[in-house]
C-alpha cells in the first residue's frame, strides 16, 4: 500500500539519464536540509540522493565481457560504487540534482566541485 509519505517522497524524485535507455532517480532533499547542498557537495552526497535506477544492467556495471544484459537489481551501494566509478554518469546525476534543487546560478560550481572532490583523474 502506498503511504502519504510514499507520495510525498515521489513528488521529489525525478530522473537522470546516463545514457539513452539509462537512467538514475534522485530525492531532492526535504526543504529543511537544502542547506546543507549549497555550500558544496561530495559525490557521495549526490550518490545518497539516488533511489533507484532504470535500465542498467550487468554488463554496464561490469563490462560486456563479464556481465550480462540483465537488468542489474538496484542497491544504493551499488549505485554509489557505479556512480562514484564513472564520472560522466555521476555528472548526470549531479547535473540532474542541482536542476531539481533550483541551484542552477551554483549548477556548474557544484557539479565541478563534485568531480574535483571525487579525486584525481575524475
């Protein structure tokens, strides 16, 4: 049965595409804690917005050598270990949260902040 409060998150959620076909739901935070987005966030911050994905499989997390084309059961540590692996899905997904969020002035701070706190190379 779905709760109030079950409607209430889904009216916060929206989705990131990564790839065509791909995509990651992200949870705006409640309005009493966008406090805590706008003075900077990590890649694990973006990665705890994530409550879902559509689309990922096996084979996009593991490569098509390895893993299969079926659909990847989605966890939020696996969705953090994606995410913080691969910096143009990370990107997305940030890009996608600052939209939500309605920080487009601080958009492309953030998200270079992001890719700078992800670490070298990102």
């Amino acid at each position: 049965m779905v709760t109030l409060v079950d409607k209430l998150r889904a009216q916060r959620e929206s989705c990131a595409e990564v790839a065509p076909g791909k995509s990651f739901t992200v949870r705006r935070p409640l309005a009493a804690h966008m406090h805590q987005l706008r003075g900077g966030i990590t890649a694990e911050t973006v990665a705890a917005h994530v409550t879902g994905w559509a689309g990922i499989t096996e084979a996009d997390l593991l490569g098509a050598a390895v893993g299969a084309s079926d659909p990847a059961a989605f966890t939020p540590e696996l969705a953090t270990e994606a995410l913080l692996d691969r910096p143009e899905w990370l990107d997305a997904v940030t890009a996608k949260l600052v939209e939500v969020e309605g920080l487009v002035v601080l958009g492309h701070r953030i998200v270079a902040e992001v890719r700078v706190r992800s670490g070298p190379g990102q």
